[in-house]
C-alpha cells in the first residue's frame, strides 16, 4: 500500500496535474531542435508581403500575453498546408498556405498568432512533454519495459490521455486568441475568425469515430467553445 | 434547340480565362490564350513565366517596392537590350519610344514596343511597367505585346497592411481568466480505472480460484511455532522482515542492500544519458555521464561481489542468533552457509533449477544431506511474472516443502501489494524450525518476485 500511494504521489506531478516543473532552458532546447528539424521541409520565405504586419501584430500580441518578454520571433515558411507552428522556444511559422487562406484578412491572421502566442505563453509544450514523462513513467514503473499486453495497454492509456490533454490545449490557445486580441483593444468575437473560415473548410474531415484519436477537437466545436467565452468576456 | 442553346452559352459564361497566383498570392493574373505557366519558376516567387506553343514567351517579374518611375524606365531599357540580344540573331532590331499603353479599365501601363528582322522572320517584342497596384511590375514579351497586355488589364494585387490597428482602446486590467479545463483530471481517471481494472482481475482470479486463498487459521496448540507469519517491511534502506510464530514468537531479519543501491545509481545514470541524448546535448557531456554510468555499475557490480548477500536472523530480544551468508558470487546458482556466533555450521542452501520453476535445497551442515527441498508449487505463474512482474501480488511465488519425497509443507504468500506470507510446517525431521525460517527467508532476499517484469 505505501509504493503504490508513493507511486500515485509520484505520477500525480510527474503528468502536470500540478504545476510545470520543466526547466524553462529544456523547453528553449526542444524548441530549436523542433524548429531546426521542421525548417528543413519549410523553408523560410523572404520578402513576402504578409512579412511587416506578421512582426508588427506577433509583437502587440505578445506584449499582452502571460510571457510577454520570452523573445518570439515569427517567420512565414513555405507550405500548401493551412498551418502554424508554434515552437516551445518562442518562434512561430505561419506557412505561405495559411496565409493564402486568410486572403486579405488581417484580423483572421492576428488570431493565428494569437492561438499560437498562446501556446508559448501558456507552456503547453512543456506541460505535454511533463505529462509524456510522467505518463510513461507511470506505464514504466508499472509494466516495465517489455512490450507485453499490460504495457502496451498502459501505452495506449497514456496515449489517450496526452491527446486529451493535446484537445484541451488547443482548446485553451483558442481562448487565450480572444483575450489578447480582447486586450488590444478589437471585440472579442476577432478572436474567432480564423476558427470560423477553418470550420467551412473542415466539412470534409473523417467521420465522428475518428475524433479521439486527433490531436485537434473538431473545429465546430472549437468555434462552439471558443464563442460561449467570448459571449462572457465584458464588452 | 433553345435547351442547347442555353447551355452552350453557360459554358462560354463559365469558362473564362484560367488565373494564376503568384507564389505567395499578393498578385493574381489571367493566363492568356495559348499561354501556360513555365515550372521553372520557384515556389513562392513572385514572378510569372508564361510561354506559348509558338515560342512566344512572357515574363511579369515584381520590383523593388521602393522604385521610382525612372528606376523602373531604366530597368525596362535593360529588359529592352536582353530581348534584343535573345532575338537579334544577326538581325536589325529597331524599339518604338516609351510611351503610356491606356488600359480598358481606365489609367495606363507606359512601356514600349520593338520588332527585329523584316518579312517573315520579324520577331516582335515588347516591355511594360506597371504601378497602378501598388506593386511596381515590370512585363516583358518576346512576341506581341498584346498578351502582356491584357494580362495588366486584368491583374490583382492583394494588398495587405503593414501593421496591426486595433479598432478600439486597449483593455485595461489584467488579461481575462481562463476556465477551468473540460478534461482536468482526465489522467487520475485513467489510472484510477487502470487500478480498478487490476482489481477486478485480481477478484475475478480469486473467483475462479486461480488465487490461492489464505489457509485457515491454525489449529495446532499454541505451544507450537508454526504456521508462521512473515511480513516485508518495505521502504527501508535494508531489506527488513518480520517474523511472529503461532506460539507468539518474534524475529526479525535484516540484510544490507549496498550493492542494489550502488547498481541502481548507475542505472539512473544510464537513463540521464540516454535523456541527453534524446535532447541532442553536448557529446562531451553525453559521454561524461556514460563513463560515470559504467563506473558505477562496475563498482555495483565489486561490490556485490565482495559483499556477499548476508541475511541476520535476530530474535525479539534484538540478540541475533545466526546469520545466512551467501558462498562467493554466483547470480544464478546462488549458494549459502548459515553460521551461529560460533562459527558452526548450522546448514547450506542452494538452488536447483527445475525448468522454470524455482527449487532450492536446504542441506546439512556438515555433511550436505538434503534435509528439505523447497520448490514452487505453480508454473503458470512462472511464465506470467517475467512479463507483468508479480501483479500486485497475485501471481508472487508460492513454495512446497518437501523431506524425502513427501510434502511436509509450504509457503503460501498472501495475494497482496505488500510482501506477506505464511510458513507452515509439521514434521521438519533434523531441522531446527528456525533454521527453516531462516532458509525462507534468504530465499525471499535472494529470489524475490519484482513488481516490475525487468530480469531479476
């Protein structure tokens, strides 16, 4: 009885129910190394007219977030992907494919980045790596390290839970879209418009059962939540 | 006839002239007739090349933002020069003077037309700059200039702004609050079910009475020492059990861990090392703390074997009566020697195999008799354990023992987390009872069923 209350006082901090642990210089170093890697499939464009307003609306939005002198730096990179990456060490990519379908909407493009400052702002990077640590740990401690039927069902427990905890960070980013762009001043509804012109393009994702096993909740959904909290935010 | 009609005309409505993007879609064109894009250009330029089946070819390229109309004039005379020497061919070029090109759609493109050759060998060209869009464009054709042209006429620059302008005042006050996640806890859910499922597996074997129940309380007089209980006291720097015979005698027994400690340092050093490797750290500093893992496992390793295992059997008084110590260093077929205060040797243990199942021999002293074997009693444990350890318990080693072929009794571990036991025995023969308690207790130190499936 008292390994195992030893070992649930153990896994409870080690997944992030608490706070982050993770060394603030460890999260940078994952950082540039993920940066590094993705940087050699999507590589950086220059000059491309998108480029002022990405530095001059990553910088405002920043400078109201939870970690507003962590040191972003935001690069647009070539994709046809409609996507942004946020890396635990502050930089940001936009690709080029994103910005095509935000067309000439600056508002929509402010709220990527808000959604992706957010991420940064808010750790989750860390907090996910911690609660990977700790999950496994868990399933380590537990099962060992052989690949039997216990370990991989503990494998796949831990999976389900660090894409639970994937959803609610996406979920979270969205929210935190809103209150920077809330706190500069626009409505709070600005934070939804790159959600919504996703939630048109998103009627040919896979059917409903698929869904656990993405690391995105839906984005009718993410609108539906990210709208009853904008609806609450004073005016 | 009106039905044919009509659809012919939808069709005509519909397709007009393909467009096409510039690379990072700030400009938008109409692809003209006879025209196809050249893959050579690079993504995300923001250039056109456009040729067509004849050899005509055409070419919008973006200029500086800040050029000027003479920059631009000039750049266009340069393009001027190339499209001559493309063309030339030993031939007379001869260029019209720049001048404004009206657009249908109202202002101009100034540019200038040339031709070089005469007859049928005249090769047209031309060169247009344009800044109406904001974005200052210069075209160039090695054949009419028409294309370029209408290509102009019907271009489109997404203009984007330059900077963020919030339509209102920035919000005072902190930032708003978040709301509490939907998922918080998800991951104690998990493990609690995990544990629940365990449970219910352990209570669903107990059913079906793959467990061993706990034997029946003793009815033997009190005078007599078994059935033992024995319990491991857990968490402690040494490995530590408890002992209390029917009879309400008590030991305790107490054997040093040093080199498991020392061992296990150097496993952890292992895994630091393969965590800086997985984040790509300094090799330097990779290869420090291999060499440190390596020397402290070596040391693990010295130490275990200059210290062999020994197992102090201590009564409730705390006088200890006589310890177990293991003979030299032998990891799979461990031996040992029990000796009093005197220096007698009381017995020796040693362990057989039997396939897999676990078989140790208790001898005597003197002249190594086989006094009691003890060997597990199920097999189909011994094949799970490897994989899920001992299972909370369920699945942890239970003895027979055995005189001269005949049961004479066991080791019965209760199907708990904690490691707890019940020793009965009737007749033992030459024996001594506590000499046997001591004997299973070695073998709990030196055989003991891990709760993780690693190799023991």
């Amino acid at each position: 009885m008292a390994r195992l209350i030893f070992l649930l006082a153990l896994a409870v901090p080690l997944s992030g129910c608490g706070r982050i642990w993770l060394p603030e210089y460890i999260e940078r170093r994952a950082g540039d190394l993920l940066a590094r890697e993705l940087a050699r499939d999507m590589p950086p464009v220059e000059g491309h007219p998108w480029d002022a307003f990405l530095q001059d609306a990553g910088k405002k939005l920043a400078a109201v977030c939870e970690r507003p002198s962590y040191g972003y730096r935001f690069r647009i990179v070539h994709s046809p992907q409609i996507n942004a990456f946020a890396f635990p060490n502050g930089e940001i990519f936009v690709t080029d494919g994103l910005l095509k379908a935000v067309g000439r909407d600056a508002e929509a493009l402010a709220s990527v980045l808000g959604h992706e400052i957010g991420h940064v702002a808010r750790r989750h990077t860390a907090e996910a790596l911690q609660s990977k640590v700790g999950l496994r740990s868990v399933g380590f401690l537990l099962f060992g390290v052989d690949q039997s039927v216990a370990r991989v069902s503990a494998d796949l427990a831990a999976q389900l839970t660090e894409l639970g905890y994937g959803r609610e960070m996406e979920l979270e980013a969205d929210l935190c879209s809103i209150r920077y762009l809330a706190a500069l001043g626009y409505p709070p509804e600005t934070g939804l418009k790159f959600l919504k012109i996703l939630a048109e393009k998103d009627r040919e994702r896979g059917p409903d059962f698929l869904r656990y096993f993405q690391t995105h909740p839906p984005t009718q959904e993410r609108v539906n939540y990210a709208e009853k909290y904008a609806k609450a935010l004073p005016r | 006839m009106n039905a044919t009609v009509s659809i012919a005309v939808s069709i005509l409505v519909s397709t007009g002239p393909a467009r096409l993007s510039s690379g990072d879609g700030a400009l938008e064109i109409s692809i003209p007739p006879g025209y196809s894009p050249r893959q050579s250009v690079p993504a995300g330029s923001g250039d056109f090349e456009l040729s067509d089946s004849s050899g005509n070819s055409l070419s919008l390229r973006r200029q500086p933002p800040e050029a000027d109309r003479l920059s631009l004039e000039a750049a266009a005379y340069d393009r001027v020069k190339e499209l001559e020497l493309q063309l030339a061919a030993g031939q007379e070029c001869a260029a019209g003077p720049l001048r404004d090109f009206p657009l249908r759609r109202g202002g101009a493109v100034r540019g200038l037309e040339g031709r070089c050759g005469a007859g049928p060998q005249t090769r047209e060209y031309g060169v247009l700059i344009s800044t109406g869009m904001g974005l200052p464009l210069l075209g160039s054709v090695s054949g009419p200039l028409a294309p370029l042209l209408e290509i102009l006429e019907g271009a489109r620059a997404s203009l984007v702004p330059s900077e963020l302008s919030p339509p209102g005042p920035p919000a005072k006050g902190p930032l708003a609050p978040l709301p509490p996640r939907p998922f918080h806890g998800k991951f104690a859910l998990v493990l609690l079910a995990v544990l629940a499922a365990v449970q219910g597996a352990a209570l669903a074997a107990r059913a079906l009475g793959l467990s061993r129940k706990a034997p029946p309380p003793p009815t033997a007089p009190a005078s007599t020492l078994f059935p033992v209980r024995i319990e491991r006291i857990h968490l402690q720097s040494q490995v530590v059990f408890k002992a209390a015979g029917a009879n309400g005698e008590e030991w305790s027994a107490v054997s040093d861990r040093k080199a498991s400690a020392v061992i296990a340092c150097g496993m952890w050093l292992l895994l630091l090392a393969a965590l800086q490797a997985s984040f790509q750290a300094d090799r330097g500093a990779i290869f420090e703390t291999l060499v440190l893992s390596a020397l402290t496992l070596g040391m693990g390793a010295f130490v275990q074997k200059s210290n062999p295992r020994a197992l102090t059997l201590v009564d409730g008084d705390g006088n200890a009566l006589f310890q177990v110590v293991e003979d030299g260093y032998s990891p799979l077929d461990p031996r040992a020697t029990a000796i009093d205060k005197e220096g007698w040797q009381l017995f020796r243990l040693r362990r057989r195999r039997a396939g897999r199942l676990r078989r140790w021999q208790v001898l005597d002293g003197i002249q190594e008799t086989v006094l009691l074997e003890v060997e597990e009693k199920t097999s189909y444990k011994t094949w799970l354990r490897p994989w899920t350890g001992h299972l909370w318990g369920l699945l942890r080693a239970d003895y027979r023992l055995l005189a001269e072929g005949r049961e004479v009794g066991s080791l019965d571990h209760e199907p708990t987390m904690g490691n707890r036991a019940r020793l009965s025995a009737d007749t033992l023969g030459a024996l001594d009872p506590r000499h046997l308690l001591a004997a299973i207790l070695f073998i709990e130190r030196v055989d003991p069923d891990r709760w993780h499936p690693w190799p023991a």
